[in-house]
C-alpha cells in the first residue's frame, strides 16, 4: 500500500493513528489529512524527535495498518468460509430429516 492510498482513506484510519499517538489530538490528525509531509512534521512537533525518527514511526504505523487490514481480511474470509460450511451442514441434515420421514 502506498502513502496515497493512505491519505485517501485517512478518515477511516483516524481513530487508529489518535490511538498509536496519544498525544496527537485527533482535530490534528484531522487537520493532517493524511499528508505524509505533515504528519512527520507534527510528529517532530509534539514529540521533540529527529526527521528520521517521525519517518520511522509513520512507516511503523503504516505497516502495522497494513496488517491489521491483512489480519481482517483473512478473518473475514474465515466467517464466510464457516456461514458457507454451516448452510451445507444445514442442508444435509435437512434432506437426511426429509429422507427418513418419506419412508
């Protein structure tokens, strides 16, 4: 995922930036839009730290959101997969209660 996909769903990974650093208000982080520039800079800011460090804690973040996304994918996929499983079983179980009261 790239920084510009980033910044265009900046709205949606808010709350999970507000909670990586805390002392960054989430009007802030609204007023960042998802702008890697800026946000490195605030982070400088807020936090007294060198560019490097505040590139580092934003690629640490951006990896940590990619996995959160992976992980939820993955789970996602796991819910369907067992919604799909237990409408089979259903089914079965239904045409086998059907079979035994034809006889």
């Amino acid at each position: 995922m790239n920084w510009d996909r980033v910044e265009g769903q900046w709205k949606q990974r808010r709350g999970k930036a507000v909670r990586h650093w805390g002392k960054m208000m989430n009007d802030e982080l609204a007023a960042i839009a998802g702008k890697y520039e800026e946000l490195v800079g605030r982070l400088q800011e807020r936090y007294g730290i060198a560019t490097e460090e505040a590139r580092g804690q934003v690629a640490r973040y951006k990896e940590t959101v990619e996995q959160l996304k992976e992980s939820n994918g993955k789970l996602m996929d796991l819910q369907k997969d067992m919604v799909a499983r237990e409408k089979t079983g259903r089914n079965r179980k239904d045409k086998l209660r059907a079979k035994k009261k034809a006889r």
